[in-house]
C-alpha cells in the first residue's frame, strides 16, 4: 500500500507524475480532486472508491467501480472530502482488480 501525493494544477500548468500502484493505496480526497489511471497491461483494471463516511439525509452515495480496459485510460473524480475521507485518518481509499503496468496519479485543479 502506498500514499498517493496530489499534484496541483494551475494556470500555469503542470508535469504530472505517476506511480506503480498497488491492491489498495491511499490519497487525499479533496472538493476538485481527482485521479487519473492508465493501464498499459493486457487485462482490465477495476478501479474501486470507497465512500468513507455516511450519506448526508436524502442523498445516496455509492462506491465508485470504474473498468480501466487494457491499454486505455481514465480520469476519474471528483472526491469531496466529505464523503471519501476516512473520518479519522482523513485519508480514501483506492483499490485495483489488476495491477501489472498500471499506474495513477492524483491531481488538483487548484483555485487561481
């Protein structure tokens, strides 16, 4: 398992980084945080969110499963700390079905 470190982006830009992933990593979730998956290797990869914390009243929201098919890939998010975060560590949860040449990075689109 790994920490997964939000890179910010702004007007002027920026030079995405990305990591090897693991089963399970974790982030920062954040109102304009999302992350962005590619999958280089010959099998799909199910990415899954877990919502952390309970629905507000009235609203329903579910755990995230997005199929990363091989050789593609996705931007996925936003998370709102809200109901990604863990309540304690603060933290979310990333889980991947396949892992072999898959790699992710979090980003920001952070406010001017």
């Amino acid at each position: 398992m790994a920490a997964f470190t939000t890179q910010n982006i702004t007007r002027a830009g920026v030079t995405p980084t990305y990591s090897a992933v693991s089963a399970s990593d974790t982030f920062t979730p954040g109102q304009f945080t999302f992350v962005h998956v590619k999958n280089a290797g010959a099998s799909p990869d199910t990415v899954g969110i877990q919502v952390l914390q309970g629905d507000p009243p009235g609203l329903t929201i579910s755990d995230l499963s997005v199929s990363v098919t091989n050789a593609q890939e996705r931007m996925i998010g936003p998370f709102p700390s809200q109901f990604f975060a863990d309540p304690t560590l603060g933290t979310g949860v990333i889980t991947h079905g396949f892992t072999t040449s898959v790699t992710a990075g979090f980003f920001n689109v952070a406010q001017p």
